[in-house]
C-alpha cells in the first residue's frame, strides 16, 4: 500500500496500514477520537487512559484533534516495542474468570457478567457490551463458558511478534555500531 512516507520496517508497515484505514480524507491526519479505533484494529488491549495518552503525544499542534501519521507511527512503534497494551495470556484471562466462578460450575450467567462489565474496572458501554454478546454468550444456553469465550479471544495479535523481531534488530544494530573500531588521529 502506497502512503506517501517512508517506512522503515515491518512494524511501521503495519501501524501505517491500520492508521490509513481511518484516514477518510487521505491527508495522513486522522481524528483523535480514532486513535482508540486504530490501536485495537493493531490487536493491542489499551486502556482509556493509555488512549488519551497516545493522544496527547500524537496530537498535531498545527491541527489540534488530528494525529498525523509519522508522530503515530513513530510513538506507537516504541510502544508496542515495549510491550504496552499487550492483550492478557489465556491463562490470565482463565485465572480470573476462575475467581469469579467461586461454584466451579465454568461458566458465568449474561446478568452476572454484564454487571461486573459495566460497574467494575474500567466500564464497558451498553454499546461495547451489546457488540460483545455475540462472541461471549453460548446461544443455546444464553451463558457465558468461559473456556470457549476466551479461546474466541487468544488470537495473539501478530504485531506483538513482528514488534519484538524490530526491537532485537534494533539492538543489534546499535551493538554493531558501539563496535566499529576506533579511528586513530595518526
């Protein structure tokens, strides 16, 4: 895909292909209200608060509520590099719908778990929820096996991989260059 900037890498290729998705104009600038949209459509799990603060470090000062591409690419790289908004492992995931199945029975009631979504942590929206449901709930039993519903969810994104493969090649670049030999005055 042709975007008008030089890409470094295969992280940078695939940050950018999930920025220009939201690019509506074809200007390399998106709504702020979208960084949120491109993050998850990258596979990463952030939380509002990491949201706005990619927002903040991304922010155009020309053109307040718009991200340009190359401060996102830049910032976001490093982010993912560092492992930030990594989805939990499938036995994390399982380690805590445990917690809340005290009766063992693996699977929790759609009431029960739509109440903890929406009052407990970080709230999910009726909207976040109603999206969710189709994934979660067994349609025979109208319940939520947990089992299933966290094997619907452990793809592990691919840009976690392809991130930590830039982050070595990095290093080793870095190490080589602390290596070249010294040039002598003589």
């Amino acid at each position: 895909m042709e975007v008008g900037v030089t890409l470094n890498n295969e992280l940078e290729a695939q940050i950018s292909e999930a920025f220009c998705i939201f690019d509506t104009h074809g200007d390399k600038y998106i709504d702020t209200r979208n960084v949120g949209n491109v993050l998850r459509f990258l596979g990463c799990v952030p939380t509002e608060k990491e949201v706005e603060e990619v927002v903040k470090a991304t922010e155009s000062t020309d053109y307040p509520g718009e991200t340009h591409i190359l401060k996102f690419i830049a910032h976001v790289s490093q982010l993912l590099m560092d492992r930030q908004m990594e989805p939990a492992s499938s036995e994390k995931l399982l380690e805590a719908f445990e917690i809340l199945d005290p009766e063992n029975k693996k699977y929790l009631t759609k009431e029960y778990f739509g109440k903890l979504m929406a009052e407990e942590g970080e709230p999910f929206t009726q909207e976040e929820l109603d999206a969710m449901w189709p994934v979660a709930i067994d349609p025979i039993t109208g319940n939520i096996p947990f089992t299933f519903y966290i094997n619907q969810l452990r793809h592990k994104p691919k840009i976690f991989e392809i991130a930590e493969v830039i982050k070595e090649e990095l290093a080793q670049a870095e190490k080589e260059k602390g290596k070249k030999p010294q040039q002598t005055m003589f």
